[in-house]
C-alpha cells in the first residue's frame, strides 16, 4: 500500500504501465523506490488514473515462474482511490492498529 502520484502511462501490449512517483509507503511487504512502474494488465482504462493524479494504491509484487520478470502490479478490480486528506487520516489510523 503506498501514496503516488502518477507521472505517466504508457500502452505494452496488452497491458498499462505507470511511472509513478512513491509518496509515502505504509505496509511494505516488498521495498519500493522513490519511481516505480506500475502495471495494470489491460489497456481498458481500469482502475481510472490520471497523470498528475494522486492515488493510495493496493499493488502486489509479481514474480513469474522463471523469476525473470519482476514488477509492481494492480490487478484487475485492484484498489486505487484518489488521494484525499481523508485517506492520509484513515492511513493513518490504520497503522496505529497493526
């Protein structure tokens, strides 16, 4: 789970990829850089970010069987919501539980 501003998108075959811009990391379970690329595997437009947009993104690490690709995804009907002083609040809260 991480804050990130989306930087730029780009069309690869089938799938979306995010530069995005690492704002705040919460739950780390893999680490991340202050650029990442984000992959989304369709070119529907699902989840709708927006460059320059800001989002709490819920991603996972995908590593394939031959541990030759290695990347940050979003899967279909994955969680991104737009940033809010709401979500940094809920975030917040959240932390101070686990």
């Amino acid at each position: 789970v991480f804050h990130g501003r989306i930087l730029a998108q780009r069309f690869v075959g089938q799938e979306t990829r995010y530069e995005v811009e690492v704002k705040t990391p919460y739950r780390r379970r893999f680490p991340l850089v202050p650029r990442e690329y984000l992959w989304v595997p369709n070119t529907c437009g699902c989840p709708p970010l927006q460059e320059g947009g800001e989002y709490l993104l819920m991603a996972r690490r995908h590593v394939n069987h031959e541990h030759t690709l290695n990347r940050i995804l979003l899967p279909d009907g994955g969680y991104a919501r737009p940033w809010t002083p709401r979500e940094a609040r809920l975030v917040r809260e959240a932390a101070r539980h686990c």
